[in-house]
C-alpha cells in the first residue's frame, strides 16, 4: 500500500483524501488496475472515520478516477487519469434560486422551504394590521438600531423561560434570519478563517461563507444530528472559528439533533474554543422535546438565530438573535452600517400577532398538519419504493434519496421542471457541489402527482 498523507490546505478531510489518492495515481505510487486499501484499512491507517473515506472513494469514483466492483472494493481507473476539473469558487445555488425566483404561476414548488399561502394564519395577520392602522404611532419613521423595545423585550422572557439565559442587551432584531447569519460572518469570521457547516445544509448560507472568503468544511449529518467522530476529528485537524449548525427540524433534512449528539457537540466544541451559531428558525414548528443547545450551555460561546417566518409571515422579514450582550454589540454596530435599523412597522405587526389569542392554537394546528403530511408522504415513499434519510418529524423537508443505480438528483430535477414541478437537487445543500443522489422535498407540497413523477421518472430510467 503506499504511503498517502493528508495536505489540510486541500480543504475538506474528503478533499485531502481525493488530493492524496490523485498525487498516488500521478506519482506512479497507484498503477492503472491497482486495488486500494479497503475503506476500513485506509480509515484506520490515516486516523479518520470509515464514512470520510467511503465519501472520498465515491466521489472519485463519479470522476472516474476509481473503479467500484462489487464485493470486491475499489481499484485504479485504467485510463489515463484527467486533469482534476477546478471547483467553481462557490457551490452553484443559482439552479435553485433562479427558478425560486421567478417559477410561474403553474409551477408547483416541493423544492422550496416555505409554506403554502393558504397554510399561513392570514386571519391574525389581517387583524394585526387592522390594529396597525389604528395606531397614532404607526412605526412609520426610523427605530431603534437593535429593534423595536417591546418585541425585544417579548423574546426576551419568551426564551428566559424556555431556559435561556439571556441578557436583556443580547436581543437584536434583524431583517430576517438571512441578516442574522450575514452579520454574525461580518462581526465575528474574517477571510481565511475556518468554519464547520452541517453536510448537507443550508445553501444559502453556504454560498454566503464562500463569499466572503471562508474556508468552509462540511460536518457530515446522521439521522441523529452530525457525525460526532467526523466532527471531532475537524476541530482537531482544521481549528475553526465557528460551527454553523441547525440542530431542529434541519434544513434539509428534517433530521434533529438526539439529546446525546447535542451535549457531545457541546462538549467538543467547548474543548476546542469553537464558537457555536446555532439556527433555530423553524422552533414553532418543531415537536421535539430537545431543548435549544443555548438553553444547555448558555450563551457566553453560542449565537442562537431565530425567524418568524416558518409559521408566521415570511414576507414580513423578521429575524432575531440571541448572544452575549458584549458579542450583542458589536453585532449592532455592523446591522448599523449594513441597514441603520429594521423595519418597526413589521416588527410591531409580528408582536401584535404573537399576542394574538388564537395563535397558540394556530400554531399547534399547523404542527399537527405538517406531521400528518410527513406521515403521509413517508407512506406513499415506501409504496414507490423510494427511501428517506429519516421518518418526517413533524417540520417542513424530508430528505429523499433516488433508487440505485442514479447518482445525480440534478438530473431529476431538470426533468421534474419541465412538468410544473420545481424540485430542490441535493448539491445545492453540499459544500462542494458534488452530484448527490439526494433531493429536499417539502413536506407542504410533497402529495401523490409528486409520487406519481417520481416513480414514473424511475420507471423510465430503467426502460432506457
């Protein structure tokens, strides 16, 4: 076997693998038919995870590099080994958000990550601005740069008494959970730094770290939140700042952190002084008993992220987060210089609708419906055959994996975009773009013409 070593300025540990099998096969070390180490040998002989390892070999194995024999391992490709193509410099989220834009009318969206216009508590909204339109006041002019007193204040005993402990000062209003994660990267990241995302996830956020210049590292995930060895072996190995992660009801798998996960992820984190940004839009919709990760250790290493619009109206763009009133500040000052403050006429709407007597009650509804629609649609998956990374829990995605031997959920998703649906391909959520059999699905529009697709888009694969 020959002696492979990992190069961490290659990236990913999955990088540094493809890197170092790539230099082998160059250096004439790897011959045209050679068999490799079996993934449990290389794991072992390297000191990383089994699942980093058969995550590299797949990948070559897509390029060409490899060849995968069935029972019998993996073996150098015996063509000529190509030039390794450059990455784009950002994962291409355009796919998605391009046709998220501007889908049309007749398009059907189980690709997208909100819900159905109808599904919204249009009721309580249409009371709050008819109360709006009563108020002398009305939020017309310029508010305070941290957000309107009330609501801050609101949120604040609101998660003082779900157990964490904040500062009064560690409440900042923002123009969205996108303004939240944009301001923590401006106030607390610098280009070149290292950060952890969760493997798949947010894409948005994603192309953001890419943007400005991050050195970004995917954390794969289990049904039970990440992968605590592959987690454990980046802090180690990468030393990053920050760990961006969504611990409930995760976008996009739907998957939640395990009481177990989320306190071994604190305890690593901790060890190495790694701050934790934790995204917990879709709290309203979650039905999970797990509390918060700020509730469990507090806020002095954690920046906890928060929306209203999951469960209450994404177009009044209202986000929030939660730190430590030292880290709060600085955080002020950056939203200062990006936008002097949010808007108060939405952020008074938002609490006239939180005070709204028939919103807890809305809001149980809503849960309740979105568990019957993941129920349902983990029925008609089996019926079809298909499989999901995990039962639905309740929240907004499921996460479907294409039958073997298809390997490309983009594919899919350009052939489903021709029929009126628009579909969310899995390498939208990756960090390095890579064809991935996997695709989001949207529990609010997965219903039977999206099963009937799906099955007859296999069908017709298999008759090719």
């Amino acid at each position: 076997m020959p002696s492979l070593s990992l190069d961490p300025t290659q990236g990913s540990l999955i990088q540094q693998v493809m890197h170092a099998i790539r230099q082998a096969i160059a250096g004439h070390q790897l011959a045209p038919g050679q068999r490799l180490p079996s993934v449990r040998q290389l794991a072992t002989t390297l000191g990383i995870s089994t699942f980093t390892v058969a995550d590299s070999y797949s990948r070559l194995v897509q390029q060409g590099v490899i060849l995968a024999r069935r029972g019998d391992g993996y073996y150098v490709a015996r063509t000529p080994l190509a030039p390794p193509m450059a990455p784009p410099p950002v994962p291409d989220a355009r796919w998605l958000t391009d046709h998220r834009i501007t889908p049309g009318p007749e398009v059907v969206q189980p690709g997208c990550g909100w819900l159905p216009n109808q599904w919204y508590p249009t009721q309580i909204l249409q009371r709050a601005l008819r109360q709006q339109g009563r108020d002398t006041d009305g939020g017309i002019a310029y508010g305070h740069s941290a957000g309107w007193q009330p609501l801050r204040q609101h949120l604040w005993q609101h998660h003082e008494a779900l157990g964490i402990p904040v500062d009064p000062q560690g409440v900042l209003l923002t123009q969205g959970a996108s303004q939240a994660l944009a301001l923590v990267v401006q106030s607390e990241l610098r280009a070149g730094d290292t950060v952890l995302v969760d493997d798949p996830g947010y894409c948005n956020l994603i192309a953001l770290l890419q943007h400005a210049g991050m050195r970004v590292i995917g954390v794969p995930w289990t049904a039970q939140g990440p992968d605590c060895t592959a987690l454990a072996e980046q802090l180690h190995l990468a030393r990053p700042k920050a760990f961006f992660t969504n611990p409930r009801q995760h976008n996009p798998t739907g998957a939640s952190y395990s009481a177990a996960t989320a306190f071994r992820v604190l305890q690593l984190t901790a060890q190495h002084h790694c701050l934790i940004v934790e995204d917990d839009v879709s709290a309203a919709l979650t039905q999970s008993a797990t509390p918060t990760l700020a509730a469990l250790a507090g806020l002095e290493h954690i920046i906890y992220i928060g929306s209203f619009a999951k469960a209450l109206a994404p177009g009044l763009r209202v986000g929030y987060l939660l730190a430590s009133a030292e880290r709060t500040d600085r955080l002020l000052r950056y939203k200062v210089m990006n936008a002097i403050a949010s808007s108060e006429l939405a952020e008074r709407l938002v609490l006239r609708m939180l005070k709204d007597p028939d919103t807890p009650k809305e809001q149980q509804r809503l849960r309740d419906r979105l568990l019957r629609a993941g129920e349902r649609w983990q029925q008609g998956l089996e019926r079809i055959r298909w499989q999901s990374f995990c039962p639905p829990q309740g929240g907004l995605f499921s996460w479907v994996r294409l039958p073997a031997p298809h390997q490309d959920a983009l594919s899919l998703s350009e052939a489903a975009l021709a029929e009126g649906l628009l579909l969310a391909p899995g390498s939208q959520f990756r960090v390095d773009a890579p064809p991935t059999p996997w695709l989001r699905c949207n529990l609010a529009y997965s219903h039977q013409p999206l099963l009937d697709f799906l099955q007859g888009w296999a069908r017709r694969q298999e008759g090719a």
